[in-house]
C-alpha cells in the first residue's frame, strides 16, 4: 500500500503564516510558469502537465499572481469572515516511489478538497520540489458552515481522517505529524492543546470584568414624586428598627395571622404620627412602604414588580443581582446591614411556613399568595451551608399572566408562525413531548403555554417541585406538587410518589415539570403504556435530553441503557431552548441498531447570523 506523509500547520495570524508559506523560496518561478498559474482551478487542471513541473517550483494560486500567501489569505479570508471560520495550510510530500502516478497522486488530493470544502475556498495550491521529496502545499479557507458537525476543536483530527478515507480507496496511506495521537475527544485537555483554537471575542476581555448596574432606586422615586426618596428611606429605617427589635413579638405575631394587619397597622401610624410630621399623601406613601417590607419582600419589592426582570440573586446584604432581558446585572438597592438582611430572610421563611434551622439549611418552595402578578419560586441556602455568614436567596419570578402562543411569537421565542403551527399540532397528536436546555431558558413559560392548547375532552395530571405550572381555563388538569417535611412528623412525598401515584389514575396526559432523579422511571411507564407524556430535563441539546433521561431510568431500575432508550422512543419530539428561545426541534425517526442509539431527524434549527468582519473591524 503507497504511503505519504500530511502535516497540517493551524494558521490564526498574518505573521504566522508569512513565516510558514516561504514565500521567498517560490519567488524564483519562471515566466512561464507564471502563465501557467493565471489559470482558473476546473477540469483543465488535469489538463497541466505535472510531471514536467516536477523538476523545478511550481505554484498555482489563481486569487493573487505574486504567489503573497499573507495578502491572498486576508484579502478571502477576513472578508467573508465569520465566527467559527478557520484557515489551514497542508503540506504533503510525495513519495516518487509510489506505484500511483504523480498526477494521480495530485488529482486525488484536490478532489478530495474540492468535495470537502467547496472550490471556492481553495485558496492556494503548490507544489515544489525545493526539498528532498517533492511537496505539495494547499490553503483553505475552511468556514463553519462547510463542515455543521465539526468541533473546533476536533477539526484536525478529522481532517486528517477523512483524507484517509478518501484515499484508502486508491490504496493510499498517509503518516502525519499527530500520528502518535488518538482522536482528541478521548485525550486529557493538555494533550489536545495542539488542536485548541481560539475563539474570536471568546477569550478574556475587560470588559467581562465591568460590574453593570440597574438603577431601580430612579424607578421607586418616579413612582412616588411626592416624597423623595431619601426622605423615604430615613422613616423607613426608623419604623423598621422599632418594630423588629422592641415590637417583634407584634410583627411575627401579624405574619403568623394570630392578630389582624389592620390591627397592627394602627400600632404603625400612631408610631410614624408620633414621630414624624407628615402630610397625608406621604402617610399613605409611607403605609406602603412598611407594607411591602414587612408583608411583601421589603428591598426586593420594586425588583420582584418589575417585569423586565426574571431573575433575583441575593449574593450579601449589600450586593443584590438580577437578570433583565437575559443580562446579568447588579441592582443599586441593598440592605442596610447584615442584620437587616437577617431579619428579612427571616420574614422569608415564616411567611411560606419554614425556618432557617440548620434542618432546614437548603430548601426550595414556591409563594404563590404574595404577589399579584408572579408566582414567586425562592431557593435559600443558610449559612449552615454556605461559607459566607450569611444566606443565599434566588427567586425565579413565573409570571401569572399567561402568555398564549402568538403573545411568544411577539416576544422572539417562536420565530416563525410555520413552528407555532407545529407545536399547537403536537400538543394533539404527539405521544410524547420532551423540553430541554439550561435554567431559565424558557422551557416553563412554552409548557405553560402550551397547556392551554390540550383539547378539554383530554384529562391531564401535572406534577411539580414547584407550583409553576397552572391554568386558568382547562376544565381537566390537575396539579400536584411535593412536599419537603418541615417538622420530623410530616413525611415527605417526592416526584417518584406522585409519579407512581398518576399511573393509577384516569389520565391521557401526564406531565412532570423537571424530571431530575428517579421519578423518570414512572415517567418512562407512563409514556411506554400509551399516555401522552410531556417533562423538561435540563440538558445541551435537542439530541442529548433523552439520553439523560436513560440515565435517570437506569440509575432508578435494572433497566439497561439501551432498554431505557428504546423505551423512551415514543417520546416524538425534542425541543431545545436556549435564551427564551426555540433553538432546536427534533423528533425521533428510528433506532440505530450498529450504534445501539436513537437516531433522529432535525425538524427546525434556528439559525445564527454572525456578523461580517473586514479589514477596518479584525
């Protein structure tokens, strides 16, 4: 079998690859040669008498006539730039004792390329006999888009290994300068540096490093011109100190419902009466204020009421970060004090009937009373668990205001009206429906949505950690959720109870919010006895969730993988999101018996528009 050696060299700079492409020693090409090159790669090629340029430099680079591989490469290279484009430039020596003819030899090689990457991004081909073999150089603009499934960091390899395949065909071999190693995917992080390639806008920036914040103290004083707000919050500390420190016991007693808030109410404007002079405007200003703070969530308040923002972190008493429109950004409003900030979380946890023992250190629930317009999900951790002094608190705001589904084609998340026709179709016909992709990706907001859109002839039961899937119309859907004991005699009843629970009743549709452990095994019964089965799982793509969910079963049965897998094939489609939006759909098209997988076929792929980059932007 013939053999031929490929070295690949990565090209990311200008320097880099006038250092590489010698271009001094191809300088001395006849005129004649240069004729030659004018020419145009397409079937004349086979037509250029290769052997005869054996015996000196020869260069074909129909983009630039001075053979200026730097200037040939940023004129094609950047100005059709995207994100994830690449450039390489192969050199392969080629055996003169091989039993294929050096033409053939050529031939077989561009071929190769031009199949791979499209003529048009060939930028160069040479060849030269300036040194002991005879060596043939090639240049590729390589964009994104020309291999979809390629990893960036996996595209030596597979260059490598496709060019094999193409050419054991002709029984031709080839070493390269990576022999040695395996397929990147299976080598330590330090071995596969070699096939590391930077990402544009990807690596460190400082402007990662510039804290934004959210000025939601302008927005409370715009709400109420009639008083400022310094004004405001001087009272407002006074008020709060009396009554959380020489008047607690009346405070708890008031959260707790053992006396009436109107009664305690008159306790607080005898007090502000006492101590301040106000008009009757800023009493009723200041009658909120203590409202919100000591029955509603007092700092937090004018965040949780704001509907741009989805997402309230409480990181210390004086940094509070929120998501707005997606962006992670820092709020100007804080608490006065780690006490205060105490004391607050405290309120908390009395409020939706827990404490903040050590017991009950890490703990989820759901306040779905408080607030007017979102139910409210609250994650807390204590500083029994943290290793700051102090507790950790994130509210997820789930907006009662339903959205139906052209109020999500307003807002982005469907892109086209072709896919809400989908969706509303699959909500009917579909047997299973599987949502995936990070937290806070929109995966609730679409299932709440789209609860709306089963059939009232169809009974559903709904089964939640937390009480954020609802409706208001469906005359047949009932919704259950866990229980986290808060005391030793309540006994806890999780997902897997509810779940098993549910296949006992007379159900067509049967709905987990997220499956997370071993309730995917009622799930995976549910769905393989003929239920109509809906869930999210967190997972990185619209191909991937259902092997999660194999997992989750095979960690919970002695269910093999594969059996899982087979199983959860009548789950129909697959839909990843991403940023509130629909990313992906797939649905299943069959299994792969060689690979022992589900194969799949893309319904929707959103696309993504990168912008150009040129000389005045690189």
């Amino acid at each position: 079998m013939n053999q031929f050696y490929l070295k690949i060299k990565k090209i990311q700079t200008l320097k880099e690859l006038e250092k590489e492409s010698e271009v001094q020693k191809r300088e001395h090409a006849d005129l004649h040669t240069d004729e030659v090159l004018a020419g145009i790669i397409d079937d004349a090629l086979k037509e250029i008498n290769w052997i005869a340029a054996k015996n000196s430099d020869y260069d074909y680079i129909p983009w630039a006539e001075n053979r200026n591989y730097p200037q040939l490469w940023e004129d094609n290279y950047y100005q059709s730039f995207h994100e994830g484009d690449f450039a390489v430039l192969l050199e392969i020596p080629l055996d003169d004792m091989t039993n294929i003819p050096y033409i053939q030899q050529i031939d077989l090689i561009l071929d190769f390329f031009r199949k791979t990457f499209y003529e048009d991004n060939i930028l160069s081909l040479m060849v030269h006999n300036s040194e002991p073999h005879t060596h043939c150089h090639i240049l590729l603009h390589i964009p994104e888009k020309i291999i979809p499934a390629l990893k960036q960091d996996d595209a030596w390899f597979e260059i490598r290994k496709r060019l094999n395949n193409h050419l054991k065909k002709h029984d031709i071999t080839y070493q390269d300068d990576h022999s040695e190693d395996k397929d990147p995917k299976n080598l330590p992080f330090l071995n596969r540096i070699d096939y590391y390639i930077p990402k544009k806008d990807q690596g460190f920036d400082r402007q990662d490093q510039i804290e934004l914040v959210y000025d939601a103290k302008s927005v409370k004083a715009m709400l109420n011109p009639d008083m400022k707000i310094e004004k405001q919050e001087a009272i407002l500390d006074k008020v709060l100190e009396y009554f959380t420190k020489i008047e607690k016991r009346m405070v708890r007693k008031a959260r707790k419902g053992d006396i009436k808030r109107e009664e305690f109410f008159d306790h607080v404007t005898e007090f502000l009466s006492k101590k301040f002079d106000l008009n009757e405007k800023e009493m009723e200003i200041m009658l909120y204020r203590v409202d919100e703070s000591i029955f509603g969530y007092y700092v937090l308040e004018d965040l949780i009421n704001d509907d741009s923002i989805s997402d309230i972190k409480v990181i210390s008493p004086d940094l509070i970060r929120i998501k707005r429109y997606g962006k992670r950004l820092s709020s100007n409003l804080h608490f006065r004090d780690i006490y205060d900030y105490e004391r607050f979380c405290d309120g908390v946890a009395i409020r939706n009937n827990s404490d903040l023992s050590p017991m009950n250190s890490v703990q989820n629930f759901t306040d779905t009373t408080t607030n007017k317009n979102n139910i409210l999900r609250f994650n807390i951790c204590t500083n029994y668990v943290n290793s700051v002094p102090y507790p950790y608190i994130h509210i997820r705001k789930i907006s009662r205001m339903k959205k139906d589904i052209e109020d999500l084609y307003n807002a982005g998340m469907i892109e086209d009206l072709k896919i809400a026709a989908y969706l509303l179709e699959k909500v009917k016909t579909a047997s299973g429906i599987l949502f995936t992709g990070k937290g806070g990706s929109g995966k609730t907001t679409l299932m709440n949505t789209l609860l709306e859109y089963i059939p009232y002839s169809k009974s559903g039961l709904i089964i939640q950690e937390n009480e954020e899937l609802f409706t208001y119309k469906h005359p047949d859907l009932m919704f259950q959720h866990t229980v986290i004991p808060r005391t030793y005699d309540e006994p806890p009843i999780g997902l897997a109870d509810l779940a098993r629970n549910g296949l006992l009743t007379d159900l067509d549709y049967f709905i987990i919010g997220e499956i997370k452990g071993a309730e995917a095994l009622p799930f995976l019964n549910a769905a393989y006895t003929g239920h109509q089965c809906w869930a999210s799982v967190h997972g990185a793509s619209s191909t991937q969730a259902l092997n999660k969910l194999a997992d989750y079963v095979k960690y919970a049965s002695d269910y093999s993988r594969e059996d899982a897998l087979k199983m959860l094939m009548s789950m129909d489609v697959i839909i990843y999101m991403k940023d509130y939006k629909i990313y992906e759909i797939s649905e299943i098209s069959g299994w792969d018996y060689e690979k022992k997988e589900i194969k799949y076929k893309t319904i929707y792929k959103k696309e993504i528009v990168l912008p150009k980059k040129n000389k005045e932007t690189r």
